[in-house]
C-alpha cells in the first residue's frame, strides 16, 4: 500500500515538520492535525488535515513542484482515506533567497 510520505518522497527529499538544518532545496514538510467538531452533546467527529510545505530555489520552481505534490495527492486514497485539495499560500524567504508554497488537504474517511 502507497503512502502519503512514501509518495511525497518520490517527488522530493520529505521530513515530518521540521526539515533537516543541513536540507537543500528542494524538499518538502508535512504535518497532519485533527481537529474535535464540538456540539452541544460532544465531539460528533474530527476535521483531518493534511499540511505541506515545499520549498525551492525560485517561485516558478516552487510552482512546478507545487503543481506535482497535488497531483500526486488529490483525489487519491491512501489507506482508509482520501486526500481533497482546499488551496496554498505562497511564501517568500527573503533571508534564504527560497520560495515555497502552504498546501492544505482535508482529509476524507
């Protein structure tokens, strides 16, 4: 069975949250997060999203790769669950001369 990480690694070097310090672009970072739909009889469910970050050497090079990680993950199941692409924000680390982009999945069971 493919999974998420293992296809994220086929597209570029992957690390959960944090990247390595000595990490080249390009690469990329994913973090998934649970969140409690609370009513007035209790929690009736969890929201599951699917955090990525990817980071390149140029904006357009970011966008390329941002175009192939939601290829690679939208519409497809892994496991139990299936990855919808709600959008990305665009980042620019002038520091480090990088450019990256925020994807968000939700994640459907």
């Amino acid at each position: 069975m493919k999974t998420i990480v293992t296809t994220l690694e086929g597209i570029a070097p992957t690390w959960p949250s944090v990247a390595e310090a000595t990490a080249k672009p390009p690469y990329i970072l994913y973090a998934e997060s649970d969140t409690p739909i609370v009513t007035f009889d209790g929690i009736a469910g969890y929201d599951s999203t699917l955090e990525v970050t990817i980071v390149e050497r140029s904006k357009n090079a970011a966008q390329a790769l941002r175009d192939r990680v939601v290829k690679a993950l939208h519409g497809n199941t892994f496991g139990d669950a299936t990855l919808y692409y709600d959008g990305a924000r665009y980042i620019d680390y002038a520091d480090e001369h990088l450019a990256g982009y925020e994807l968000t999945f939700t994640k459907i069971e």
